[in-house]
C-alpha cells in the first residue's frame, strides 16, 4: 500500500489560481497548479511524481501518437456542504480504466496509484474545487505508451497520469440528433466498451457531417443492420417507452459502460420505472413514437449528467419532443446531483470522501 509519503511531491510556488476566477470558467481549458506523474517501465511502476502542471518532453517517435495504445476516464470531484471534498463512484472508474487497460495491451494501474494519486493530488489543489452550485472539479486520469521506437507492437513502457480541470455549469442546451446510419463507432469484439482514445478520433468524422446538417451529435446503431441504437457522443442513451426505461445492453462491448448510466438505472428503478437493459430497434422507437407512447429520451454521462434530446432525426424523418411537459430527466437530473451536492442522503453508497 502507497501512503501519500511515499510520493514525491514538489508543490507550486505561486497559485496560479490568484489570477483564475472559478465563475462560469468553460469545461477543460483551465488547470491546476499540480499534476500526477508516473512512468512504468521493466515491468514496474517507478515512484509517483506529483508536481507543478507542466509541458511533457517527448521523441518524435512516441509510441503513443502512431499507435494509439492511449486510454482514458473522466470523473468529477465536488465540495459538499460541509466544506469537505468528495468524488461521484471513483471506484467505478478505477475498474473500468483497467479494463481499458487490457483491452488496449497496456499495464493494469494499481489502486493505491490510481486511487490514493488522486486523493493527495485533489487534496493538494483543494482551493481549485469550485464552491458554487452546478460547478465542480473535473478529474482526468490518463494513461499512454512511451516507447521510443516505431515498430507496431505492445509498448514497454508507459505513462499514467492525473490531470484537474475546474469547470463551470455544462451548458446543456437540449440537442438535436442525427441516428447515424453509414458510419460506425464500434463493432462487437473491438474496442467500443473501452475508454480508448482511438474511439474518439473515430467518431469525429461522422460527428462533423451531422453538425453541418445542424445536430449536435450522432446516435451510432449497431455496426451490422443500422437497426438498433447504442449511444451517443459521449454519453449513454435513455428512452422512456410507457412506463419503461430502455436503455442498450453491455453484453457485446459495443458500448461504454456509464457510471451515470448505471447510477441513472438505480434511480430510475427507485422513481417507479421498469428499467430494461436490451437490444432496442431504431423501428420500434418510431412505433412508440407514432403510438405516443415515446414520453422522453436521454443521454447520461459525467460532463452534462443529464442531457435533454428534443429531436431525433433517422432517414427523412423527424421526431420532435415537447421537452418542456417531460418531468422524468428532469427528476432523475435533480436527483442524481443532489447526491452529487449532498443535498440529499447518499442512499446508495455513492459519494467518496477525499
Ligand atoms: C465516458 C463515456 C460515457 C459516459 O460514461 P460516464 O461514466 O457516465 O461518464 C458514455 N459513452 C462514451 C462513449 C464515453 O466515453
């Protein structure tokens, strides 16, 4: 087990956050004073560096940027109402950033590395968590190969690191979406469940011919028939059919196992909901459409927690929503962030003190 003393820690001298305001600052462009560093190399994890956010020095031939063994997670840290600092299901992204580790050949980070880094860097850079209502601190661990060698193989060495970002309300408009139909995001048996970088450099494409149309994201289907819906940008996909929530399975690693995806399934459950986790047809969306029975749909995911979708486009037509008469997202919404807030009771265990 690594205490906070075993790393070697080398603070700023000045607190850049004298010249930050935390109000209303926009998502991902501003960082803090600290970040966490560590190198992996002749099969071992070398001591953890945490140190002033700064430049990486690197070769030209960095396995990272030709190969792409790069992997990532996205989590968010939030003063509670006593003033101390907590994370939303941190474990849940510990897990999942090492199955993404293993899908893409890459070392499995350890707890006490990836768990007990985070704490003493979140710590460290407390005064960054905003303490205003919808902002929070947005965590970044990362991790990429570091061979120095172009040759196509598992890297020998690599990098894992933790990077803070504090960042104001997701301006969440509702979105328009487009149900793509020609591209593909993940197919079963490749990399869809893993949180790979390549993943998102695969979707821009797509993502920018539906933003020329005017949407703001794609809804990918399945790789084979175009038929049945898996997710959306980067946030899972929620449709409220009668007094059902369905939203796609996991069993073919198609898509991203959300952490609110899951948080969302146990408070839907609790709301009255009969929640389905299956296979759901672009068709019989339009049939519940037509029936008037499609009462809302929705994306899930850490950035924007809960993200209203008032048109859905497939082929030539159009389904639009009055998403002013919905009231399952936003309860669900209130709900999932006023455990975020601490202003309700953590009933299900989800809040990590730091
Ligand atoms: C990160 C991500 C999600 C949402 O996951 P959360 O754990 O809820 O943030 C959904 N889909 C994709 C493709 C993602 O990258």
């Amino acid at each position: 087990m690594i205490a906070a003393a075993d790393f070697n820690i080398t603070k700023v001298e000045r607190s850049k956050l004298n010249d930050i305001n935390l109000e209303n600052i926009p998502f991902g462009k501003y960082f803090t004073d600290h970040m966490l560093e560590v190198d992996y190399e002749d099969g071992e994890w070398k001591t953890v560096e945490i140190k002033p956010y700064q430049p990486l020095l690197m070769q030209p031939s960095m396995a990272a940027i030709h190969y792409g063994q790069a992997i990532f997670e996205g989590i968010k840290a939030y003063k509670g109402p006593d003033g101390g600092a907590y994370m939303f299901r941190p474990q849940d992204n510990f897990k999942r950033f090492n199955i993404s580790a293993e899908r893409m050949q890459m070392p499995q980070v350890p707890e006490d590395i990836f768990m007990e880094g985070m704490r003493t860097l979140i710590k460290l850079d407390s005064n960054w968590i905003p303490d205003k209502e919808d902002h929070s601190l947005y965590i970044r661990p990362f991790m990429f190969s570091t061979d120095e060698m172009i040759g196509v193989k598992p890297s020998d060495k690599y990098k894992f690191m933790i990077i803070l970002s504090p960042t104001g309300p997701y301006y969440n408009t509702p979105m328009r979406i487009y149900v793509e139909e020609h591209y593909v995001r993940a197919a079963p048996g490749g990399v869809g469940y893993a949180k790979a970088a390549g993943n998102y450099g695969a979707a821009m494409y797509a993502t920018a011919q539906a933003k020329k149309q005017g949407y703001d994201q794609v809804l990918w289907t399945d790789a084979f028939e175009h038929k049945y819906v898996q997710e959306c940008g980067t946030m899972n996909v929620f449709f409220i059919i009668g007094n059902t929530a369905i939203t796609p399975g996991l069993e073919q690693g198609t898509i991203l196992a959300g952490v609110t995806r899951d948080s969302a399934i146990a408070v839907l459950k609790d709301m009255g909901f009969t929640v389905e986790e299956r296979d759901l047809s672009i068709n019989d969306i339009i049939d519940a459409y037509h029936a008037g029975v499609l009462y809302e749909v929705f994306g899930t995911g850490t950035a924007a927690t809960i993200s209203l979708i008032k048109e859905l486009k497939y082929k030539d037509f159009s389904m639009k929503f009055d998403i002013d008469r919905w009231r399952t997202a936003p309860e669900l919404k209130k709900r999932l962030n006023d455990i975020r807030y601490g202003k309700a009771a953590d009933k299900y265990g989800w809040m990590y003190k730091i």
